[in-house]
C-alpha cells in the first residue's frame, strides 16, 4: 500500500494521539473517526428540540469544559 505524507497542526496531532487506540496506528485512527460520516449527515439532527432544551445542553457542555480545565489544572498541579 502505499502512503502520503501530510502536516498537521500540533494540537491536531496531540488530539490525535488522545483519540488513538492501543495498537492502533494514526491511519486506522483517522479512518475510525471520519469513516462513514459527512457534516452534512449533521445538519437538521437538533431541529425538533425546543429552545430551552438547547440552553440545557449548552449549560451542560459548558460545565463538562469547566470539569475539564480544573481536573487538567490539578494534573498540572500534581505533576501528572
């Protein structure tokens, strides 16, 4: 088979790396993650929620980056 060479961002690698399996290489990771999936597919998904409901999800997503930053900050912290 062959291969291509390709740059991508540091925070796209280190994404990347995150989102890689054990024994997986980074080609079977990127071909996991898009294999079968178009934005396109997304469009409408949410249509059918009321306003309010969204406002929850928002606060809901807001929250788990907020879990998120201060788990990182107290690794940070801890040396891990």
């Amino acid at each position: 088979m062959t291969s291509k060479t390709i740059s991508v961002s540091e925070d796209v690698y280190n994404l990347l790396k995150k989102m890689k399996l054990k024994g997986e290489s980074f080609s079977s990771t990127i071909r996991r993650l898009v294999k079968g999936r178009r934005i396109s597919d997304c469009g409408g998904l949410w249509s059918d929620l009321s306003d309010e409901a969204i406002e929850e999800i928002k606060l809901g997503v807001l929250e788990a980056k907020r879990l998120a930053a201060n788990s990182l900050e107290v690794d940070e912290i801890e040396g891990r």
